[in-house]
C-alpha cells in the first residue's frame, strides 16, 4: 500500500490495459509507418489521394473558403503505394470491428486494380486489422483477389481464424506501428 504525501491512501486498481484502442486508426498507423520508411530512407510510399470534383464552394471571406458540395470522380483503386527496393509497392488497407471480414469492404474495381498491378510486376497485398480482436494482418493479394472472385461459391465474409492461418500477423510497434516491410522482405528478399 502506498500512501500520498497527503496522507491518504493509494488504493490500487486493477486496469486492464489493451492495445486495441491506442488512439490511433490504422490509417494513421500506417501513414507514421510510411513516414518513418521515408524519413529513413526505406521506402517511399504514400497515401493516395481520392479524387473529388468539387462542386460548390462557400466564400463568406476568402481565408475561410469551405467546400459544401463535392462528387468522388471515379472510383478509388487501393489506398496505399510507392516503391520498395526498386519494387512497386500497392495496397488496400481495411479495418474491421467483427470476427470475420465482410468481403463486400472490398470492391470488384479494388481486386481489379490489385490483379492489374500484379500482371505488371508489383508487389500487391491487402492490410487488415481486426480492431476488437487487436491484430493486424498481411493478406497476399492473390489470396484475396481468389477468395473475392469465388465469393458467390463461398461464404460473404472470411473468418478470424482463415487469417490467422493463411497470412501473415503484423505485430504493433511504437516506432513503426504497421510494419509490413518486414512481412515484404521476408516473401520477396
């Protein structure tokens, strides 16, 4: 027992403390992962941008413009890419709060554009993280790409217990939280 200066007593509780909720989204994750291969001279991997037309501003002073009306122009491709070891690196990255991954979060333009970048040499996965079971896993793009065009056959989403078998866990770190080159280097280097 530890008392305070003040001569009252500490009373010790039991926190049960989980990494899952590090305040942290796994886009944020991974763009302090990207920043740290880049500011090392790792890697050089980014965001992509989502393109918007905009459609309607509000001007009430110009230091102030906010955009009120905006379309997606086309449909986005995967979240993630850049280059790697002189290696074109692209990828998707998802996160789930259930037990299985809906396979409907990825879509037929996605797994189009993984299996495009694929034929032309690149290095494509998918990254998804189970928020409540706190795991984050490497999905091989071809895995994914197979499960997603044989959906109608199979069940709509893919069980916790498929990824912990067939890919790859990500572990947490506070330097680099999502570090997927690991994963990259031990499949292509």
């Amino acid at each position: 027992m530890v008392n305070y200066p003040n001569g009252k007593k500490h009373i010790e509780k039991v926190v049960k403390t989980s990494f899952g909720n590090r305040g942290m989204t796994l886009e944020k994750d991974l763009n302090a992962s990207n920043s740290y291969f880049l500011r090392e001279n790792i890697a050089n991997i980014h965001k992509k941008p989502t393109p918007i037309q905009i459609v309607n501003v509000d001007y009430p002073k110009r230091s102030a413009a906010k955009i009120t009306e905006a379309y997606f122009k086309v449909a986005s491709t995967t979240d993630y890419n850049g280059v790697y070891r002189a290696k074109a690196i692209d990828f998707e990255a998802k996160e789930c709060a259930s037990k299985s991954f809906p396979l409907n979060s990825i879509h037929l333009h996605q797994i189009q554009h993984l299996q495009n970048v694929l034929q032309h040499g690149a290095i494509a996965f998918v990254i998804i993280r189970f928020t409540k079971l706190d795991a984050t896993f490497y999905v091989k793009a071809d895995d994914i790409i197979n499960i997603y065009l044989n959906k109608e056959k199979s069940k709509k989403s893919i069980p916790y217990s498929w990824f912990v078998e067939n890919c790859y866990i990500i572990p947490y770190n506070l330097l680099v939280p999502v570090n997927y080159i690991k994963i990259i280097d031990y499949l292509y280097f």
